[in-house]
C-alpha cells in the first residue's frame, strides 16, 4: 500500500501547491483544479483502503488526465512553472495509480499455498 502513501503526499502537494507558486487570485481555475484534484486524490487513495473499494485509487486516472490536459489547454506555450507542475504531477499519479495495492506482497496464488503448507 506503499503507493497509496505516495498518493497522499501527491494529493497534499497538489493541495498547497497553488500557494507556493503564487497563483493569482484572479485564476480560479487554477485554484479550483489544483484544490479539487488534490482532495480527490487524497480520497481514493484513502478509500483504497477499504476492502469493497480497493479499486478505487484507479480513478486517480482521470485525475492524473486533467491536470495534463488543463495545463496544455490553460495556458500557450511556453508552460508557466504553476502549470508544469501539474503536468509533472499529473505523470506522477498516471505512475503510482496503476501499482496494486499489494504490491509489496507474493502473488496470491503464492500465499495461498504457503498457508496450506
């Protein structure tokens, strides 16, 4: 579940990162998707948790999506730093949201039959 964590971390980043990059208050766009997509990532990463909804980190996918896709679509080129950041995170949750929860663990086949042993 170590990506998970990963997650979490991402999801604050994304939280504080329109105040470390100073956007300006007249973009609420960028307010909004960096706040919005930071409380989403943080909430399915959690809810990942759950046994019933382990599958739930995977809907970081359109997550990860958005902040790719509005930062190309925010701004002409060249990219400001405030949105290069959301496309570096976007890449980021693309990563860590298609790793298993159990990741760290033998294939379940393998821990069955170890446990029959």
């Amino acid at each position: 579940m170590w990506a998970r964590v990963v997650e979490v971390m991402l999801g604050c980043w994304l939280i504080i990162s329109p105040f470390i990059f100073g956007h300006p208050e007249s973009e609420v766009g960028r307010w909004l998707t960096d706040m919005a997509c930071g409380t989403l990532v943080i909430a399915f990463a959690l809810l990942s948790y759950a046994r019933p909804l382990r599958h739930a980190h995977l809907l970081t996918i359109l997550v990860g999506f958005w902040l790719i896709g509005f930062a190309f679509l925010a701004e002409p080129y060249p990219v400001p730093p405030a949105l290069q950041n959301d496309v570096m995170l976007g890449l980021l949750l693309l990563m860590m949201c298609i790793l298993p929860n159990e990741a760290t663990e033998p294939p379940l086949a393998w821990r069955r039959y170890a446990d029959s042993q």
